[in-house]
C-alpha cells in the first residue's frame, strides 16, 4: 500500500490554496503528522484501520478536524484521501462535486465515525482491477 508523506501533505496544501484561494501556512506540524501516521496506527500489534478505506477515512478526517494548516482544512483533507484512494489504484470517478461538498462538511460540523466516512469511500470508489 502506497501512503501520502507529510511532504506530499504540505505541497498538496500549497496547490489547492494556490488554485483556489485562501491563506498558505501551516499552524501545527504535528497535527499533519497525527494525521498522516494514524493510518497505520497499531493496537497490541494490531493494525487499528485495516481497509483502505478506514485509512483515507482516519487521513482525511485527521486534516478536516485537526486543523493542521491556516486555511483549506476541509479541500486539503478531503483532496489527501481522495489522492490516497486514487495512489492505490481505485477510481474516485462515480464522486460528484456537491456530494464531496457536502460530505466534507458532513465531516467539518457533524464529527462522524471513520466507519461512517470509510463506507462514504467505499461507495464512490470502483476498486482497481486485478
């Protein structure tokens, strides 16, 4: 499995906030960090998220509510899972904007369960063919 670097995190930041607008910056390294590193968080040596999508769920999720940057949270998040999804071979094709919109901030007031936001992954993605 193929995962997003804190690098890759900072500079997907920069292209969204220069294609669409808002404030560059980052407010806390460390919240990328958790972010990024929580998808492959064990517990008693136990993977904690084992699909991939509980992993683009707890990756985009991490960015939308930790709030690691200065402006773009929710498109920064949403775009690091989508990304995350698209990295590994599934198609992110069947997602229409509105419903992405509206998910993400589903995701930025209501808090869900990375059950809940995996299963939204599950739904709008084609899994690569074998």
């Amino acid at each position: 499995m193929k995962f997003l670097t804190e690098d890759d995190i900072e500079r997907l930041h920069i292209e969204i906030i220069d294609a669409s607008g808002g404030a560059h910056g980052v407010r806390d390294r460390g919240r990328i960090n958790s972010a990024v590193t929580s998808q492959k968080q064990a517990v008693f040596g136990e993977e904690l998220y084992k699909s991939i999508y509980e992993k683009a769920a707890v990756l985009t999720r991490g960015i939308v509510k930790d709030r690691p940057f200065i402006d773009g949270n929710k498109r920064t998040g949403v775009t690091a899972g989508l990304l995350f999804m698209e990295l590994n071979g599934y198609d992110m094709a069947a997602l229409i904007d509105r419903e992405l919109e509206e998910f993400t901030m589903h995701i930025a007031i209501n808090n869900p369960e990375i059950s809940e936001i995996a299963a939204w992954f599950k739904r709008y993605s084609k899994e690569p063919e074998k």
